[in-house]
C-alpha cells in the first residue's frame, strides 16, 4: 500500500454559493497519481506510464466544479442511492410504494437530479488512502432510510486503484453503488476508445427496451455482444444490431460469470473485464466482487466540453461500472439489492491500469 506521505491535497476552486472544493491526490511509487475531489467522491484524473514510460491522463473529466456540477455525464463521479435506472421511478418495499426523482424521462437515473455525484463528501486521510463520508437523509431523491456512505480509495505500487464502499441505513431501502469513470487509455485528449480491445467474463447481458430497463436476458454468443475473447470495440460498434442501434452503441449489463449464486455471504472479487489499447500499451482489468457490469461506450458524449478545453464527441471513453442489475429493485430477486436496519452494504471493485511490454 502507498504510505500516508503519498496522499496530498490541496484548494480545487468554490461552488456557487462559495462552498470550497478540494482535491487530493493519491500517489505511488512509479509515479502514477490518482487525483480525487470531495465534490462527488469524483475521480477527475488517473496519470499513468505508457509503454514508454510517458504520463498521461487516462480519465475524461472538466477543469472546474462548476462544470462537474453542472454537467450531465455524470463523469468520474460516485454514483448513489441508485447506479443506472429504475423503471418509471418507482419501487415497492414491504408493501410500500415509493415514487422517486424523474429525471431521465419517466425514469430514476443514476440516483436522480442531485444525486451522490453532486454532493459534498468528507474527506479526510485513512493510513495512505483516502476515506470518502455521506450522510444522506431519508427521503433523499424520495428513498426510505437515513444511509451513511463511506467509500475508501486506496492506490497500490502495481498500479491498482481499490474502491471499497460501506453504507449502513436506519431503515430497509435498495442500494446500488458504483463509480462512473470514463476511461480512455490512449491517454491523448480527443482521441476515442475504439481502437481499445476489450474482453469481459459474461455469457448473458440484458437486453433493453425503449426506455433502456432491461427486459430480457440474452445470449453474448453469435453476436456484437459477445466480448468473451477479447475484440475492438470500434468493430463492435459497427455491426448491425437493434440493440446497439437502440442505444447508440453499448449501453448494457453484463451479468458476470460465477455470479448467478452469489449474495452478500459468499460473494468475492474476481476479475471480470479486461480493456487494452494497443498504440499506448496500458491495459486496464476489473476486478469486483458484483453481479453485474455495465458497459457503456460514451454514446451520448456531443461535444461535452472536456479538460483543457476538449469537446469530447461519442466514444471519447468508456465506463465499466460494477454494480447490481439496472432496475433490479424491480425484479424478483429484489431482496439482493435491499439493505436491512442494521445491516451493511459493502462493494469492492479494484482498477488496476498496467502495461503490456513489446506488443
């Protein structure tokens, strides 16, 4: 693990209103450095090696908080009560109808309209990592329960980035974390991601309707989907398939293999995906101990204005998101995803970003 002096921080501008925002930096021993703010728990920056030894910035993200604040990427932020959607944003729970916040059509995204990617978190320094707090009352974006969110970031000296997530709730009430970063390993700002060469452990992936909630439990083989052996994603993109054209692209769960068993007991973290770029040489694997990945390939980036003045246009990136199934709240293995008065929920999904020598 990195040591405490490896951690720093420092003023990251002001909110409007004038509320300060920080941002601290995590640091190893080969120069790679992870820079988080407390605005979100965001991931604005990860720096590392190419095949050459040349830094550059692997994350998509702004310049400002203000941008952060007010954009709708969601990019490198923490993601909470609720990663991806809940159809018509709505659930019932021990008989009890809860209507949340619409603000994707008629759905609950990504927590809703201030979810925990807009929040101010307390940060404060964990034995070389960084230790990330939220209080979010009940009736937080129209959620039961008073939950306390604690996510731990900690970076080791082989390049790997760990999240670990704990909440705890005075009430019964779904939880679904996750972190939304966008990556691009080629680390040139403007570049896209289809050249990058993507494998994920999943034989079936959710289908979606219209309004993107799942409605149907596929099959990756024989198609576009089917990521088993490693393939371009830029070649993914181009064949013809209703689903990519329903999304404009990849926009979907995976549900990870050796995991249709799994439940807060016996589940561990395994790698699941593995994402390399061939002209830089860095490779990204993901490992977690959930059931599902999402794989989305920045469809809906047009011109969303990026660090250093970037206009970030589709496929600028790609996000990997561990977490529970979209709309699982909603199916009939709810009670997967429904944290008990007492109990914790607990996630731990680790990034780890290397090189593959001389290929």
């Amino acid at each position: 693990m990195i040591s405490i002096a490896q951690l720093s921080s420092e003023p990251w501008g002001t909110l409007h209103g004038g509320d300060p925002v920080r941002l601290f930096t995590l640091r190893n021993a080969h120069g790679m450095k992870v820079a988080i703010s407390d605005l979100g728990a965001t991931l604005v920056s990860w720096h590392a090696p190419d095949r050459a030894g040349r830094l550059g910035d692997i994350l998509l993200g702004h310049d400002t908080p203000a941008e952060y604040v007010a954009a709708t990427t969601y990019m490198g932020g923490l993601i909470g009560r609720w990663a991806n959607r809940i159809a018509d944003a709505r659930f019932t729970l021990d008989g009890i109808e809860y209507t949340l916040d619409r603000n994707e059509g008629s759905n609950l995204l990504h927590g809703g309209t201030v979810g925990f990617h807009r929040a101010m978190w307390e940060a404060s320094e964990d034995n070389g990592a960084l230790l990330m707090r939220l209080e979010s009352p009940e009736g937080d974006a129209g959620f039961p329960g008073n939950v306390t969110t604690q996510v731990r970031y900690s970076l080791d000296d082989d390049g790997t980035l760990t999240i670990e997530y704990e909440a705890i709730t005075d009430a019964a009430t779904p939880l679904n974390l996750t972190s939304h970063a966008y990556f691009n390993l080629t680390g040139r700002p403007g570049a896209d991601v289809r050249g990058h060469v993507l494998s994920i452990d999943a034989d079936k992936f959710f289908e979606v309707d219209a309004a993107m909630i799942p409605c149907k439990l596929a099959e990756v083989a024989g198609n576009a989907f089917d990521f088993r052996q490693s393939a371009p994603i830029g070649a993914r993109l181009d064949w013809p398939h209703a689903q990519l054209a329903r999304a404009g692209g990849f926009d979907h769960c995976y549900v990870l293999r050796d995991a249709a068993g799994d439940d807060a007991e016996t589940s561990r973290a395994r790698q699941v995906a593995c994402a390399y770029d061939p002209g830089s040489g860095r490779e990204l694997t993901v490992s977690t101990d959930q059931r599902g990945l999402q794989f989305y390939s920045g469809n809906w980036l047009n011109g969303d204005s990026g660090r250093g003045g970037v206009a970030y246009q589709a496929h600028a990136g790609l996000c990997l998101e561990a977490g529970g199934f979209p709309n699982q709240v909603n199916m009939p293995d709810q009670d997967l995803v429904i944290v008990q008065a007492g109990d914790t929920y607990r996630q731990t999904t680790a990034y780890r970003v290397g090189v593959r020598e001389g290929v």
